[in-house]
C-alpha cells in the first residue's frame, strides 16, 4: 500500500513539474519588458515565432526589447525594428525588437 502511494505521488509532483514548466515557456513573451533580451526557440517559424527570455549574456541572446505597446495594433518604426504581436488569448501587445548586438 504504502509503495502505491508513493508511485502516485511521483507520478502526480512529474505531472504538476512538466505541466508548470509548459505553462512558464507559453508566455516568455508576455513576460518580455523593456531591456529583456530574446531568442528563437528551436521551433521558430517567421509567422509564429518561439520568443524566449534569456540572459543578455547568453549566446542564444539575438533580440533586445526596445518598446513593449499595449494592444495588437502594433506601431513600432520598423526601419529599426522587428514587431511581435500576441493578440488573442489574454492581454493583446506589441513588442519592438532591435536586433542584439554583443
């Protein structure tokens, strides 16, 4: 009895940790702020990108956030910048991406 309670237990905390993990790479861009540095996720496409907040130390490092609008209605001058926009489920906004440069 008290093996099965504790496989059911491991199996539920792998659950909560695999689920959580997720649920945090879902929403690196929503977490972005000005200053945060961003890379491509492995499967990065042009239309719907896999934006990641990594360190600006990282080598993975290729974007910088210049500006972080509210709304999808996008705005950013794009001679200098690359746009993100996530609209839809929860809050809709813009990011303005400078290319980073170590």
């Amino acid at each position: 009895m008290t093996k099965t309670i504790k496989n059911v237990a491991l199996i539920v905390v792998g659950l909560i940790v695999i689920g959580g993990g997720w649920i945090a790479s879902r929403d690196d861009a929503q977490a972005a702020e000005v200053g945060s540095c961003m890379s491509l996720g492995d499967a990065s496409s042009s239309t719907d990108p896999d934006l990641e907040v990594v360190d600006c130390g990282d080598s993975k490092a290729k974007y910088k956030v210049a500006e972080k609008k509210d709304g999808a209605t996008g705005g950013c001058d794009r001679t200098k910048y690359s746009e993100y926009t996530q609209s839809g489920d929860g809050d809709s906004f813009t990011l303005c991406l400078e290319d980073y440069k170590k």
